[in-house]
C-alpha cells in the first residue's frame, strides 16, 4: 500500500521499484495481489492527477488563472512533487525495500534474516529513522536491552530531517535549473532509444503520455499480456524512476518556488513554460478555457474522466470566456447549427452530414444570417495538437448554411493534409479511437466522421469563430 509517510513521487518509484524485483524474479514485499492494484491505479488515476496539476501549474506560471485557491491548489501540488532528484530521498525510499523484507521475516520469527536485512538497510540509509525503531524492536524481542536502547539513541538525531537542502529560494532555483538543463539532454533521448519496443513512436513533444506508455507496459505484465522480456521491462521501469519521476520532481521544484517566492529570470521561466508545455502534449499555447474544452472529450484511456468533470476551472460551461479572460466582456453570438430528426428531436449536426444532399432540408433555419461581418476567421483546436485559423468571406454575411460549409471545408482540408502528409495512422491497441498522427496538425483521438458541432461562439471584436466540438 502507499506510504503516508513518503511523498508523492517516493511512493511510486517505491511501488515501481517492488514491480522490478516481482519482474526479475527477486524477493519483493509488496504482494502480487497488491502491485496488480497500485500499478494501474498509479498509472490511470495518479498520472491524470499529475496532468491536471501541471496544468493549473502552467496558468499559474502565466498568471491566468482565474481565483487565488487555484493559485494555491496549484503551489500545493508542486510541493508533494519535491525532492526526488536529490540522491538522498533516493537512498530513502530504497531503504524501505530491506525493511519491508526485515519485517517480513521477524513476522515469520526468522529474527535472524530479519537482522541482516534490517542492517542491509543502514548501509542503504543510515538516516532512516524507522530502521532504527525496527531494530530497537527487533532487540527488545530477543530481550537484548543493551542494543533495544542502542539503537534507541542512534535514531534521536534523526528525528528532524527536512526534504530539501537548506537554501534561499533562490539558491534553490539556480540548483534546479542547473539540473533541469542537464536532465533535458537525457528525457530528449528516451523516444530515439525506446519507441522501437512499442507499436506507436513515443511522443516527444508530450512527456505525461510518454511516461504512460512506459507504464502501460508494466500494467500488460501484471495483466499477463507482457510484450517485453523481463530484462526490457526491467529497464522501462528505472527509465521511469531515474528519469521521468526526476524530471517531473526538477519541473515541480522550479515551478514551486517560482510561485513562492518569485525567483527565476524571465528566460529561466520561459524554459519552464516550454518545458510543462511539452509535458502536456500543448504545441503551442491554449488558454484555459480552451484546454477545458480538450479535456472534456478527451478518451478515458487518457485521462480519469470523473476526475476531469470534477476539475475546478474557475468558470462554467455556460461562462463567457472573454468575461473571464479580458477586462471588458465583449458581446459575442451563441451559435447552433442543429437538425431534425425523427424521434430525438432536435439534435447538433455531424461535421460530415455537411455532405448529405438533403441537408439543408434538415438543418433549422439554414438561411438565417448568424454573422453580420462579410470578413470572419475560424479557430480549429479539437481534436488537433497545433491549431488551425482559416479566414473567409462572405458577401452579405454568414447564413448558417455559409457557417456549416466554412466549418466542413475546414476541417476537410485538415484531415486531407494530415493523411496526405503521413498516411492514416490507424487505431490503438487498447482502445478504437484513432492513433495520434504527425503531421502539420497532430490530429489525435478521432477521425472527421466521428466530430460533431455542438456550439459556436462568435467574437465579433476580433471576428473570430471558435467551436465547441464533441465526438
């Protein structure tokens, strides 16, 4: 089970760490039956957590962020990230390896074995406080008193042992940042080294869902589906550990005091931007009420679904974004383009329908000028990694008709390219939905049949049309 006492990270290089012993066919303390729950928990769960705490991270570095209890939701989440490039937390988590070993043959009255791990221990950590407790025990039991009080003492001195360094917060960035550029090298290496052991290319440009993929190969093993030899999933497992797990913790640590304190140059910064930008798999940027939209159609093998509905953003569905985001609301139209049908009513309109003949007939009000302006452009951000802006004219306006062509030929002009540029990239493994392509688009997650226009929204000040898009 998870320690309350390590902190986030510690917790699953721990969990992880069990996994390679299970893998390699080591005595390991956490049970079979227990990694099979804590893997995939960590894995689906906990890495939805982690992407929904960098992106608040992310507005927060941007300062955009709607409320104050955001701004500390989002510092508080840094801080349980802290610490795991330092050798020293290393050295302590792995010391709970031998203790967990320790116990196990005290329970089973082998006191013997049990001091041998137990000592394995210090020689992995001496400042482990609850070895010496254990051994304190472990001597009281064998009625040893002279050693119960021993160890006893040895371990007062370690009864106060901070996470971090005692520095200045700005001491504390300048070491971050040195060790942030140094493990940059070693992240952008991991996809060139290892995507030929997966059946899609480890994304580089989105390192949350590159270290799922790792992960993922952990969970087939568990589930008896394992594609990669024991020595290979070994070695997934420490690039996770050594290089992943330290690269969140060194991005968290920055941001944290960053947050806190304001330290850092306003290059430093940037960097950090970039590099949380590429841990979301954001190309480019996206405001928050755009990344809102993202997630709420994101598949559930992305990202915990009910832990994204129950997400926080500062606004609702029926907000309007420019109220929140600029000083002066703007008036702005509401847009449908719905159609009849029988027996459901009135429903929103497939991208593709655009293609029936009969359309018109079933699209309400199809002639109704929606857009006044003879000169709009229109943002395409769902379901793309780099977003699209195409701009159109229409003498007299936009009717709705107008509106729904401009929407289809855009989109069909993205798809086309995509395909035309890097071929149709199929479906996954594990779930239908379509695989991420590379193309000048990143199209991700679904093909243009599936995309259904459910609203529009229209700023007249900048004559933009941005789309709410489900699939």
């Amino acid at each position: 089970m998870q320690r309350e006492d390590l902190r986030r990270l510690e917790n699953f290089a721990l969990t992880f760490s069990e996994l390679k012993e299970h893998v390699l066919g080591n005595e390991h303390v956490i049970p079979y039956e227990g990694l099979n729950e804590l893997i995939p928990l960590i894995t689906r769960d906990e890495m939805s957590m982690m992407m929904i705490n960098f992106t608040f991270a992310y507005y927060g570095l941007k300062h955009e962020l709607p409320n104050p209890k955001q701004e500390e939701d989002a510092l508080n989440s840094m801080k349980e990230l802290l610490g795991w490039e330092l050798e020293r937390n290393k050295r302590f988590v792995r010391s709970y390896h031998y203790i967990g070993l320790g116990k196990k043959c005290e329970e089973a009255g082998d006191f013997k074995m049990a001091l041998v791990h137990f000592k394995k221990t210090l020689e992995v950590d001496e400042s482990n406080l609850l070895i010496y407790y254990n051994l304190s025990e472990l001597c009281r039991k064998q009625r040893d008193l002279v050693g119960s009080e021993k160890y006893r003492k040895m371990g007062l001195k370690f009864l106060t042992s901070d996470i971090l360094p005692d520095m200045s917060p700005k001491e504390h960035f300048e070491r971050l940042f040195r060790l942030f550029q140094q493990k940059l090298k070693v992240i952008a290496q991991i996809p060139k080294k290892y995507s030929k052991y997966f059946d899609d290319p480890i994304d580089e440009t989105n390192t949350l869902f590159a270290m799922k993929m790792f992960m993922e190969a952990c969970v087939d093993f568990l589930e008896g589906n394992a594609n990669q030899s024991p020595k290979i999933l070994a070695e997934f497992i420490d690039v996770l550990i050594d290089a992943y797990f330290e690269w969140i913790s060194l991005i968290a640590g920055l941001t944290y005091f960053h947050l806190k304190d304001a330290v850092g140059t306003p290059e430093e910064v940037g960097e950090l931007l970039d590099a949380i930008k590429n841990m979301l798999g954001m190309e480019e940027y996206a405001s928050l009420w755009e990344l809102k939209e993202q997630l709420k159609h994101a598949h559930p093998s992305t990202f915990n679904k009910e832990e994204v509905d129950g997400i926080d953003f500062g606004f609702e569905d029926g907000d309007d974004e420019e109220e929140l985001f600029t000083p002066h609301p703007l008036d702005e139209n509401r847009i449908e383009i719905l159609v009849k049908t029988d027996g459901f009513g009135n429903l929103p309109v497939d991208v593709m329908a655009y293609e029936e003949e009969d359309i018109k007939s079933k699209v309400l009000n199809p002639e109704e000028i929606v857009i006044r302006d003879e000169d709009i452009s229109i943002v395409f951000t769902y379901p793309l990694s780099t977003k699209a802006i195409f701009s159109h004219h229409s003498a007299g306006g936009f009717s709705r008709m107008d509106l729904f062509r401009c929407i289809y030929e855009g989109y069909k002009k993205i798809y086309d390219t995509e395909v035309a540029e890097v071929a149709d990239p199929g479906t996954g493994k594990r779930v239908l939905n379509r695989k991420r392509s590379f193309g000048s688009y990143g199209i991700w997650g679904h093909y243009l049949e599936e995309l259904v226009i459910e609203g529009i929204q229209y700023n007249p000040k900048k004559k933009m049309v941005s789309m709410f898009i489900g699939s």
